[in-house]
C-alpha cells in the first residue's frame, strides 16, 4: 500500500492559507500581477517565493503564458506584466484605472444585479435565474479591496468580505456600479 502525498500549504502575508497546487500558485501569480507592478520574471518569482510558491524561470514562463499575461505599457510609461481583462479594483492610487475598472464591471453587472444586501460580513446578491455564477466569477476575476470570495447558486450570490463595516461599503458599491445607465 502505497502513501498518499500531502502537499504542505503556504501561508500568505494576509493570512490565508494555500495548498502547494499549479491551481493556487496560477490564482497567486494573477493576484500579484493586479496588486503589483511586476516589470520582470524575476521580480514575479521573488514575489511568489514570499507567498511560498518558489518557481523556477521555466515554470515562471509557463505561469505567465497560462493566466495570459503580457508585458504592457502603463499610464505612467513603465512597462509591466499585465493579465488581460484584469483591471485591479483597488484602493490604488491612481484613481483612473480604478474608475477604468468599475465602468468595465457596470457594463457586465448593468441588468444583471436584482438586489443587493448585506448581513454581517456577508452580502447577498441576486441575480436573473441562471446569472449568479456568471457575476461571481466576473466579481472573482477582479482584486477588490475587503473581498475574500463569492459563492454562487442559480440566481443568488453570497459575497464574503473581510468585516462588517466592508460588507456595507460593498454592498452600496455594488448597488451603485450596477445602477448605471
């Protein structure tokens, strides 16, 4: 009888634990390109090796090519990885890709989003019959500050956010980037 190999999770710098699997390090590699600006492979390695996820520069170059990241040019000049159809929903600092960002959102959400309410830390989100594992994979897709995940039925989704006071400032964004016109 042969054991079963247990691969040891990594802890990130925010807390949440991650297994060691090609899933979790890919969703680690599309966090950090939309948190950081990543001008090198090396620097995306140096990164990913925080979070425990030491890559070597082959595994690096499959990583980038499977999240579909490409070396684009910035508002500023710098030219960075970047994965497409990502645009970080952040606290950033720089308040023109953040609004680039919810119009894009509004435009997918816009008809999509019933209601929206929040209990706790949770907010509640619901959807045409059918629509809610659509809206939360778009709502996943995205680095939105106090987010930690979605969970979806037919036509409801669970948002869970990090506390009470960010469920409430979620759900009124939410509201309000799915009421435009």
């Amino acid at each position: 009888m042969s054991e079963d190999r247990v691969t040891p999770s990594s802890q990130t710098s925010s807390g949440v634990a991650r297994p060691s699997t090609r899933a979790a390090r890919l969703q680690m590699v599309r966090q950090l390109l939309a948190e950081n600006v990543v001008t090198s492979q090396a620097q995306l390695s140096e990164l990913l090796a925080r979070e425990g996820f030491p890559v070597t520069q082959a595994t690096m170059s499959r990583d980038l090519d499977e999240v579909n990241a490409a070396k684009t040019r910035m508002p500023d000049g710098t030219i960075a990885y970047a994965v497409a159809d990502q645009v970080p929903l952040s606290n950033t600092t720089d308040g023109g890709s953040e609004a680039r960002g919810e119009q894009q959102l509004s435009k997918v959400l816009t008809g999509l989003v019933v209601s929206v309410a929040h209990a706790s830390n949770f907010v509640v989100v619901h959807t045409p019959s059918g629509a809610a594992q659509y809206v939360a994979s778009v709502i996943d897709t995205r680095t939105i500050d106090g987010v930690l995940g979605t969970i979806a039925g037919d036509d409801t989704i669970l948002i869970i956010c990090s506390d009470d006071d960010t469920a409430v400032f979620r759900s009124q964004w939410l509201l309000k980037i799915s009421s435009r016109a």
